[in-house]
C-alpha cells in the first residue's frame, strides 16, 4: 500500500483525521489521487488508512485506524452503524441525516432519508470515485431504491470535482412529510442542498410554543419551514423573507397546501430589515436562520459584521417582551463568537435579552470532539427585558 510520513506535529496525531499538505513528511509508491494509504508517522508506526487527493490543501482523509481497503462490506458495515446509531438515539425514522460525513467514517459522504427517498451528497474524490459501490451498499442495508444525487456543493472544486445532480437509482418523486402538523411537499432535486434543514426539525416546537398570537418574521425562511409552522400554531401574523426565486414559490405552494396565511417577501433580507425599521414595525418573535456567511477563517471578520447588524435591527424591532430565535450554521462562528456578537448588537439596539435556551446540533448530525469541523449548528433563544 503506497503511503505518506507525517511531521511531528501533524493534526492527526491529536485525534483529527485529515492530513494538510503543509504536514506532508514524505509520500511513497507513488498513489494516485483517489487510493487509498497508508498513513505512518516518523517511526513508521501505521495511523490508520486514508483516501490521498494531492489536488486538495486536505491531501489525506483518513476513514480507519487500521489498514482497511474501501470495498462493499467496508461500506455496507459503516453504513449499518449509522443507521443503528440513529436508531438507537431515537431520531425520526422517516425524515433523517442517516450519514454524517467524518463524524460516520465516511469522509465526504452525506445521506439523508426522507422516507422512501434518500438523497446522496458527495464531497470528496475517493469516494465519488466509489459512488456505484455506495449506492449498492446503500441498496442492501436501507433498502434504498429511490435514490438521488446532490452532489452539487461549491466545496467539491476544492478537490477537483465538479458539481452533478441526478437520479442513481430508481425514480426522482416529490418528498412528502410532515413537521408539527404542517405537510410539506419538497423537490429533492431543486430545493436546498439535499432538499430540507434536517438540522432543525428539533427546534421547530421550541421555537413555535411562542407563536401563538404573535406577529412572527421568519427571515431568511427559505421554503418557509419556520414561518409555515408557526402559522400552524396560532400566530396572528407571519412575514416570511427570502431572497431565492425557486425556494419563495416552493414556500407559498407549501402554504397554499396546508390552507396557511403567511405573507412572502422576495427580497433580501437586510434591505428588507432597514426599510421594515425605518417604517417603525413591531414583532413579537423574529427568526434569524441565515445561510453561512462564511466558509473560511479569513472571512470571518466580515461575517461578524453582517451578524451584528442583524441582531442589532431585529432587537430595535421586537415588542418588549419579544423572542428572537437566532441559528448559524458556520463551522467558523464559535459559540463565543455567536454570543459576542449578539451582545454588541443588544449595546447597538440599547435593549436588554435574558437567555432561554441555547440550541446545539441535532443527534443525527453528530459531533467528532476531536474534529472541530463536524460541529457547524449553534443558536440562541432570547427574551427581551423590559428596560427597568
């Protein structure tokens, strides 16, 4: 098996599983991008195995401690496990993350289930390279027949692929669940991503419980879950903002459907927040579930500021005992962050919150202590304090 030395002080060393070029000791027998290596540090003691990708700052993904081959029972075991870890954690049987990338040992390997539909994200050369084994393996553990591909990430330039969509088995039909009482309808192969916010179908009846009477705003609202839900649940009002064309039609269909009144907005969400301010509105629960602002360190600082000014105008806005639910889905806006920001934007606003809750990353999208990049969600719920 070819192989790679690593320095010293190499991430994997302390529990991590990517190699970066910058921790390369050496490379031998020559691999191809895609092989699977060996990895070995300077006493040539074995790490484990890996897929090798000299196209990628990541040039190693290790998937096992030990020497292991990436064949069908390889796949077929990782994926049984977890399945049966879902299982166990007592996630939604029909509406899931049944993989989870790093955090499942399958780098680069997303699958989530919308009951007899799965939909299959793949992010990484080695194991695009090994999509027909996956989709067998995915066959006989979960009994997949209807599967399709959103394979369609920015992220896969970064390892030299380009971005498909597509149908690998069976045939491609709409999604259809339901989410405290509220039917969506859901074409995988346009809506968002791998078709629906998984993540946050825990938070829904968190977040709704105050719903009812309220004037709700559901920024960023996407295809609307947040607002549709909480029209569901008695509010008086409902503004849904969304910028994105084909995810504002899917929302008023889903409304249509479900017999709800939510009023749409096509537009983006901070011109809209100025002009809503400047006109003087007022609500009683405002969502804030923006896409990431940023996708790396160096952005970071850009980021915070859109954050900042976000809060800052949904405080100014929020009646005086109103609630803010607030979500980021960046790996690079530590809790800390999240928290900072939101206080500077309380100072700007001059209001006062008091914390209710904090939001955390659902079961089945777990999180690898050792790997800071398997934890992305985070999320706040606060309470304005009337001024004493």
């Amino acid at each position: 098996m070819a192989g790679i030395v690593i320095r010293p002080r190499a991430r994997i060393l302390h529990g991590h599983d990517w190699v970066f070029s910058s921790e390369l000791l050496k490379v031998f027998g020559n691999p191809a991008d895609g092989d699977v290596i060996s990895i070995k540090d300077g006493r040539d003691r074995m790490l484990g195995s890996a897929i090798w990708n000299s196209k990628s700052k990541i040039v190693a993904r290790r998937f096992s401690h030990r020497r292991q081959e990436l064949d069908l029972d390889f796949f077929k075991r990782r994926i049984a496990q977890a399945a049966e870890y879902r299982e166990r954690r007592k996630v939604n049987p029909q509406l899931h993350r049944v993989v989870w990338s790093e955090s499942d040992g399958l780098p680069g390997v997303i699958l989530d289930r919308y009951g007899e539909q799965f939909v299959l994200q793949l992010t990484t050369l080695g194991m695009d390279q090994r999509k027909e084994m996956l989709v067998d393996a995915i066959r006989e553990v979960l009994g997949g027949r209807n599967i399709i591909e959103r394979s369609d990430a920015a992220v896969r330039r970064a390892e030299g692929l380009p971005q498909t969509s597509g149908v690998l088995g069976g045939e491609a039909a709409e999604a259809e669940f339901e989410i405290c009482g509220v039917k969506f309808f859901i074409d995988l192969l346009s809506a968002q991503k791998t078709g629906f916010y998984l993540d946050q179908i825990s938070h829904y009846p968190v977040v709704t419980e105050f719903a009812a009477g309220r004037r709700v705003l559901d920024c960023f609202s996407n295809e609307g879950a947040f607002a549709l839900i909480c029209a569901q649940a008695g509010a008086s009002e409902v503004i849904g903002v969304e910028l994105q064309t084909n995810a504002i039609a899917a929302a008023r269909e889903n409304a249509k459907r479900n017999q709800l009144a939510v009023r749409w907005v096509e537009q983006d969400v901070f011109v809209y927040l100025r002009a809503a301010e400047k006109a003087g509105a007022q609500f009683d629960l405002i969502v804030l579930d923006p896409p990431s602002f940023t996708k790396t360190k160096s952005s970071v600082r850009d980021a915070v500021r859109g954050y900042r000014e976000l809060h800052m105008r949904a405080f100014k806005m929020l009646s005086r005992d109103g609630i803010l639910a607030t979500f980021s889905c960046s790996h690079h806006i530590t809790d800390a962050i999240l928290s900072e920001t939101i206080s500077a934007a309380l100072v700007d606003a001059r209001r006062s919150a008091r914390q209710l809750r904090r939001f955390e990353q659902a079961l089945d999208h777990p999180v690898l202590p050792t790997m800071p990049e398997t934890e992305y969600f985070k999320g706040m719920l606060l309470e304005m304090k009337p001024s004493i």
